[in-house]
C-alpha cells in the first residue's frame, strides 16, 4: 500500500518557490533559521486564539489580553525568536502591544464566540494527507461557514490560493461537517460562503466570495501535479535574486556549490549563514548599477563622517565654537545625554518597575526620557540613574553660509 504524501498549503508554496529548497527542508529535513516575523506572527496568533476561544465563557479583557502576550512574547530570547537585536524584539514587543489596543478599540463591544479557533484539519484526499490549521470558522447559518486567516506581513496577499485550499479542505472535512452540525442540528451540507484574509497591523480584511467549483477544480489539478513531481523526485532549483537572497539553504545549493548536496558529507556545510553568502549577480545588469551607487553612496558617507571629525578636531585646537569657509559654515553643538550601557538588566529594571509598556521601545532617549517624567516615582529614577553614565557629545553643524 503505497503512503498518502503529507502535504499542506505552506509545502505546495515552497514547492512553487524552489523545488530545491522544499527537498532541502522536507527530504533532507534540514531546519530554516529562526524568522523574527514568524515569531511575531505566532504571537499575534496565540492571541487571538485567546481572546476567541470558544471554550471560555467570558472574553478577557484588554489588561488580560496584553498580559498573555507579554507571557508568551517572554519564553524566547531575541535570538531565539530571530531577531537581530534586543532593541528589534522590543520594537516587535511595542509593535503586538499596539495591534492590540487597536484591535480591541475596534472590536470589544462586539466580540462573539466563533465556530473554532486554530483548528488542525487532517483530511486523506486524493493521495494526499493534507493538514491545514484554519485560524479562524465563523457559523453563518444555513450549513454556511466563514473562514478567517490572520496576516501579520506588511501588506495581505493579492493571491488567494491558500484560502482555495482552505474551502477545499473544509468542505470536504468530516471533523468540520460534525462542529457545525452540533451547533446546527439542522444543517444538512456544509458550505463554505465567505473566506477572508484579515490584516492584524491595519486592522483591514479582504474577502472573497465562495470560489466556483470550476476554478477549484483547476486549482486542485495542480496540486496534485505538485504531488507527482515531489513522489518523482523532482528538484530541480529555480534560483532567483529574491528567493535565493534570503534561503537559509545557499551555501549547500549545487547553483552555488556547483555539486549535489552530500548529507553524509556536509558536517560543516549547515547551518552556517552570513553576510558574506551573498547571491552573485549577472553583470551588466541594472543590479550591477545599483550595487555600484550604494557602495559610492556608503564611501561618501564614511568619508563625510572622517571629515567632520577632523573638522571638529581642528576646532576644539584652535578654541573655535564657529568657522568659515568660503561658501558654507561649520558651528559646534554640544549635547549632553545619558548612556545606559547594561541593556538587560535595564530592560529587566523596566518590568519591575513596570515602565516597560510606558516607553515601548527602551531606546536610550526613551529611557532617559523617563528620569524627566513627572509621574515617574522618584526612587524608579533613582534607579535607572544608577545604570546611566552621562556623556557630552559634540555636533557639527554644516550650512550655506550667508
């Protein structure tokens, strides 16, 4: 008996991005680095799984809902949630806190207990074990269903082809048909009539009408096609400058290597990324070009940077706050600020005094920002002042010269 392909909306895109890249990750089993949007989407998502979840009676309120975030924001560090930086997690922090206060000032007074939330949807079909998790079914009556996915990107989709696979599964689903037969009795076929995408950080939902039978049908014809050539072993890659910049997978692509991935032997060759796995470029290009003006524009920048140093050098020799020259002036500013050198533990200071919501984003003018507040206790600046070490700094200032 031949075994049904696991198979899933996210694999048929992979697979659709680079066939090389899906055998890298589903053949070989070879883990993706950690992503900070992934992280950030999980989060949000964990959210509204919170705040929707049918089981509870009542709907948590804002505090509890900011609460749960922050529980589960915290079980990972930065790295482990792929961020860069402390300061980047802690903008993605600010960031979830804000989509959540907008969402329930939109949308608390009408809050409703929908179908389910987050439901893991296996279904056998045509040789495929397909499994969907379906953020969110909305019971619109009738045998009827909405379906909801969260988007926590930049911008939503434009193509809608995984929620074509959602009607797919969920019409064809008997642990669906069952949910909503227990709330409707009644309801004889299950339908699918709305499926929307609903972007968190706008807070705008775009949504589809049912999709005709006719052009499911289609869409379904080449997933299956995808399955053939993944049970064929078809991996060709199908490298491109946005696909392959970012792929965790570059430097043990045969495009890159010149030579078939060894698993055996590449002890070394995985995980390692870097800067320097940079795509090659075709020359001649408009790339080309453009590579070229942001090395000039950086090396101008450096240079400018040396220049006002040795200016302000000169400067403070001769006891000069202002100079001349022939048609622009140079004028020294002098800023005093405060340097909070142990990140950390001033991160952790800021939970325990609970200011941390209050400055969102602990840069060091936020947090310096904080000693000059009025409603901040006197013995909380007393204590961040002991992690501050204060600084002067001195500025050029370059203009036109009258």
């Amino acid at each position: 008996m031949v075994k049904n392909l696991s198979f899933s909306y996210s694999k048929l895109g992979m697979y659709k991005e680079c066939p090389q890249k899906y055998k890298f990750r589903y053949i070989h089993m070879l883990p993706e680095q950690p992503k900070s949007y992934f992280a950030f989407g999980t989060a949000l998502h964990e959210v509204m799984e919170y705040v929707y979840n049918p089981a509870n009676p009542a709907f948590p309120t804002l505090e509890q809902a900011l609460a749960f975030f922050e529980q589960h924001w915290n079980k990972t560090s930065f790295e482990q949630k792929g961020y860069p930086s402390l300061e980047k997690e802690l903008a993605g922090f600010a960031e979830g806190r804000r989509i959540i206060e907008a969402y329930y000032a939109k949308y608390a007074a009408s809050f409703f207990h929908p179908l389910s939330v987050e439901m893991k949807s296996t279904l056998e079909m045509d040789g495929l074990n397909l499994i969907s998790i379906l953020d969110r079914i909305d019971y619109l009556g009738d045998g009827k269903i909405k379906i909801l996915d969260y988007k926590t990107g930049k911008a939503v989709p434009r193509e809608p082809e995984q929620l074509y696979m959602y009607q797919k599964v969920a019409e064809n689903s008997p642990a669906i048909k069952a949910l909503v037969q227990k709330q409707d009795p009644s309801a004889k076929e299950l339908r699918v009539a709305q499926l929307s995408f609903y972007h968190l950080p706008t807070l705008e939902e775009v949504s589809f009408e049912r999709v005709p039978d006719k052009e499911i049908f289609t869409f379904w014809q080449g997933v299956l096609q995808v399955a053939d050539k993944i049970r064929a072993g078809k991996f060709d890659p199908t490298p491109g400058e946005n696909q392959c910049r970012w792929c965790d997978y570059r430097n043990i692509c045969p495009v890159f290597t010149g030579k078939e991935y060894d698993p055996l032997g590449a002890k070394a060759a995985f995980p390692p990324q870097g800067a320097a796995a940079a795509v090659p470029q075709q020359p001649g290009n408009e790339l080309d070009l453009l590579s070229d003006k942001v090395d000039r524009c950086g090396e101008l920048l450096a240079q400018a940077k040396q220049l006002q140093q040795e200016i302000i050098a000169l400067m403070r020799k001769n006891h000069f706050e202002r100079h001349f020259g022939k048609h622009f002036k140079a004028e020294l500013a002098r800023v005093e600020k405060l340097e909070f050198t142990d990140k950390e533990k001033v991160v952790e200071l800021l939970r325990t005094l609970k200011l941390l919501a209050k400055v969102l984003v602990p840069t060091q003018s936020t947090v310096a920002g904080l000693l000059s507040d009025a409603s901040v206790p006197a013995q909380a600046k007393a204590q961040l002042q002991a992690f501050a070490r204060k600084t002067e700094e001195e500025k050029l200032n370059i203009e036109k010269a009258d």
